[in-house]
C-alpha cells in the first residue's frame, strides 16, 4: 500500500495481526474506445486543498460551497472543512466535530443533513470495563446538521459496527451505507447496510467482493445504482497499484466491472489512484493521487524555481485530489442500458 494513504494508520494495524489470499482474477469487462474518452485529470485546488500533506476524500454540500476533507500524515489524520469563495476555496479549518481522535474519510448525506466518518478509538468495551484503551477499533461515527453547525459525534449502532476495523463510508439517499471493512484471512473487502424505516439492518458483502482480491473505497450513487471504487483487481498493463473501477446495479444485481481509464492513469506505472468521491452533481469524481507533475530536463532557471515553487505547495508525491468528469462514462452506460 502507497504511504500517502490517508488510512495509513488503520490498514497498518490492521496488517499486523491479518493474513493475506493471493489476488485471483474476477469478472472484469475492459471497455470499448468510447467508454476511455475522458478528459485528463487535474489537481484540485492546489496548495489550498491539495497541499504538501497527504489529503483525499473530499465531501461536498448538496450546494457545492462547502467541502470536508482528510489531511493526513504516516500516523493520525483530521478532517478539514473549506468554504467556496469567489477566488477560490478557504483556507481549511479544523472541523468542529474533528480532532480529539484519528479522524477520516467524511461522508455527506446527500441531502446534507447529516456526515459519517471514520474515527479511530478505544472499543467502547474497555471504557466500559475501565480498561486503558489499548484496543483500538477504526467505526463510523455520526454528526447532525444542527443549524449552522453540527451535533456531538454519535457512533453507528453494532449492525454496522460490527467489524474491528472499518474504512471509508459512503451513504446513498435512502441512507443505506457502503464500506470497507477488514476480515481477518481475507482481503480488504466491500460491505452494505441496508437502511429501512431509519434501520441500519445487519452488514452485507457486496455480491462481486468476496475478500479473493481488495476492494476499498466505495462510493455509490445516490439511488445506488452505480458505484466506484478502488481495487488492485487485474488490469491491463499493471496488477500491482490500486486503480478506479466502476460496477453498475441493474435491477438489485451487480453487473460486470469495468475499469474508469483515463490518460495518465498508470502513471508510469507507478502510482496509486484511490478514495473516489462524488462532487455535488454526483457526475464529476475527486480521487487521491501519488501522481506528480513530469519534470523536463534540461530546464531553465525559471522553470526550476516554477518546479520548486510547485514541490513546495502539493506537487512532492504525497497524495493529492485529482479530478475528472464520468459524464461521458455514465451517458455511455445510460444510452447502452436504455438500448436493451
């Protein structure tokens, strides 16, 4: 796993007492010439939310003028918060419900009445027996919209807190959550649970992640019928980095999944594109990148101090937020689905 991952801390505890299967290939549909058309990614906001730490999934308000994200070093992370302005974004902020414990990967509602996140913290049980904490557990935890601000951050009931170590929630409309959970002998996998009257019912696997090859970072459409995610399922031209993958929902059943590919998204082979998350129109994705900008040699004087310049604010292969619109993925999708 790349070092710029802003669950570095998680996954590195996790690691030390989990036992890893051999990636074996699952249903993969390379796409036609027309699904690859995307435009080149860019960085996000560079040296304001993209800067020399690492940071990754951001969030946005139904609106888009409001924006959390992660920031994180090797051992502990934080959530930011950064308002649009009409030069650019905020300088970020801590958040308000962010920052006694190892806090990451906000999830807005769509409809932005409430946020889940992944908190870092003793289990609840030794509190309870007076036990000095030193079992740690990665769950998602909830904060309401309360006016301006937002409620005392709640933890999610045992229904979906029911693994030791969770990453990376995403909530659709209906409030059904998806994450990544570690199962002890298998890879890191994908789960869902299903929200029903206000309900979270108890934890399910998705159908095509069956722990044989990892699977993190979900995020699902809204109606919940799509979703993209990283994988280090095998790709054309690279089976060792962490790439994007979306899967489409037909009728309750998961289809075939398809690699997103973009120009530059392998990077020189080296790179690892994650932690996908939707902007406001739930059509344009913001993902974590170890990428760095290509640096030409000989150059000029000027360009070294434009190139240092640049190092200094995000570009030092530390993970940033790229993004790139889906639009002609999804009209891609649609216009085939609407064909059959």
């Amino acid at each position: 796993m790349s070092r710029v991952r802003s669950r570095l801390l998680v996954v590195g505890l996790f690691c030390f007492f989990a036992s890893h299967l051999q990636p074996r290939a699952n249903a993969i549909v390379e796409p036609t010439p027309a699904d690859v058309a995307l435009p080149v990614p860019e960085v996000f906001a560079p040296g304001i939310i993209s800067g020399p730490a690492n940071d990754g999934s951001p969030t946005f308000s139904p609106d888009g003028g409001t924006l959390f994200f992660t920031r994180s070093s090797a051992h502990w992370s934080i959530i930011l918060e950064s308002h649009r302005l009409k030069d650019g974004w905020s300088e970020p902020k801590v958040a308000s419900f962010s920052g006694v414990w190892s806090d990451s990967s906000p999830a807005l509602s769509p409809d932005g009445s409430f946020l889940l996140f992944v908190s870092v913290r003793p289990l609840a049980t030794d509190s309870a027996q007076g036990k000095g904490g030193t079992d740690m557990a990665s769950h998602i935890w909830r904060v309401d919209r309360v006016g301006s601000g937002w409620s005392a951050p709640v933890q999610l009931p045992e229904s979906i807190n029911s693994f030791q170590w969770i990453f990376r929630p995403s909530v659709a409309a209906d409030g059904s959550i998806y994450f990544t959970a570690a199962v002890k002998g298998k890879e890191l996998s994908l789960f869902r649970s299903q929200c029903q009257h206000g309900i979270y019912r108890n934890v399910e696997p998705l159908s095509f992640s069956d722990g044989s090859v990892k699977d993190v970072d979900p995020e699902i459409a809204p109606d919940q019928s799509f979703l993209v995610f990283t994988s280090k399922r095998p790709r054309p031209g690279d089976t060792s980095h962490e790439h994007l993958f979306i899967v489409y929902n037909q009728g309750g059943v998961w289809g075939p999944i398809v690699p997103i590919r973009y120009a530059g998204d392998d990077a020189n082979g080296s790179s690892e594109d994650n932690d996908p998350r939707f902007g406001a129109d739930h059509r344009t994705i913001y993902f974590s990148s170890d990428r760095t900008l290509a640096v030409h040699f000989p150059r000029t004087h000027e360009q070294a101090s434009e190139d240092y310049q640049r190092l200094e604010t995000w570009d030092n292969s530390n993970s940033n937020i790229w993004v790139i619109s889906l639009s002609s993925v999804l009209n891609e999708a649609t216009s085939s689905q609407s064909s059959l």
